[in-house]
C-alpha cells in the first residue's frame, strides 16, 4: 500500500516587516485579494468564516473554513475541507485538514511558514488528488503573497 502523504509545507522569505505579512494574512479583504476569495467577514478565532471562491475557474464555490488560532504576529490557522470542488458532494462529514501560517522575523524580513495536515483523513477516494491539488495550490499562493505585497506596499 502506498504511502499516504499528510503534510504540505511551504516557505518563503518576504523582505517585509512581520507587521505587513500579518496584515496580508489575517484581513480577511486583503486575504481574499491575494488568495482569490471574496470573505464576508472578520477572521474571529473560534469562529466559521464564509465567502465565496474568485480565483479563475472555481468561482461556483464557496469559501468555507473555521478559523482556528489567532496569535497576532506569529501563527494564523484555519480547518477547511480541502478541494471540494464537486457541488453534488457534501463534505461536512469529513474531517477537515488544518492551514496554518507561521511567521518569523528574519534579517532581511519575514520567513512565511504555510503548512496543511490532515490528508490522512480524508477519504481514500479523493485524498490523492486534493493532496495534489493542495500541494500546487500552495505554491502559486507563495508567489500571490509575495506579489500582492510588493504591489502594495
């Protein structure tokens, strides 16, 4: 049996203060800017936030998460079902998997940790693929952030 992978972990070096990346990660307008997300409300720790999709070709899908953690300047998480793409699906009885976004001064900046676990959970028909999915979709934020920040600042 194949090994099943359960973490996605990115980084990179911002040459912004952590203020800024904080800012850029936890308003949920600027999150919803660079991420492809029109976010109806404040991120609330404890609290579900909601939306809808607006990056090119999902705009049919909702955002949906539960924010998790809020520990200003430092750590942000959020549990969402990962690529729930299909409408005819319902994904509420999966266990979702957990985003978190860690964050460290660095002499040039700020190093921006994004990590998701939880694939094991997910149900083995369709784990493979949102790991994939995941795994790309993570990479392109990288290079969203680190544009949106540079673009305005």
């Amino acid at each position: 049996m194949p090994e099943v992978k359960n973490r996605i972990e990115k980084s990179i070096e911002l040459e912004t203060p952590i203020a800024r990346v904080w800012e850029v990660l936890t308003d949920h307008h600027q999150f919803g800017d660079w991420f492809g997300a029109k976010v109806s409300e404040p991120f609330k720790a404890g609290k579900a936030s909601h939306g809808h999709i607006t990056y090119p070709g999902y705009e049919h899908l909702k955002w949906e998460a539960d924010i998790e953690k809020i520990e200003p300047q430092n750590y942000f998480s959020f549990s969402w079902h990962p690529y729930a793409v299909d409408l005819k699906m319902d994904y509420s009885k999966e266990i979702p998997t957990l985003v978190e976004f860690k964050l460290k001064e660095t002499p040039k900046g700020t190093l921006l940790i994004i990590s998701e676990t939880g694939f094991d959970k997910i149900p083995s028909e369709r784990r493979a693929e949102a790991f994939r999915m995941n795994e790309e979709g993570w990479e392109e934020q990288l290079v969203n952030i680190e544009k949106y920040i540079r673009d305005k600042s």
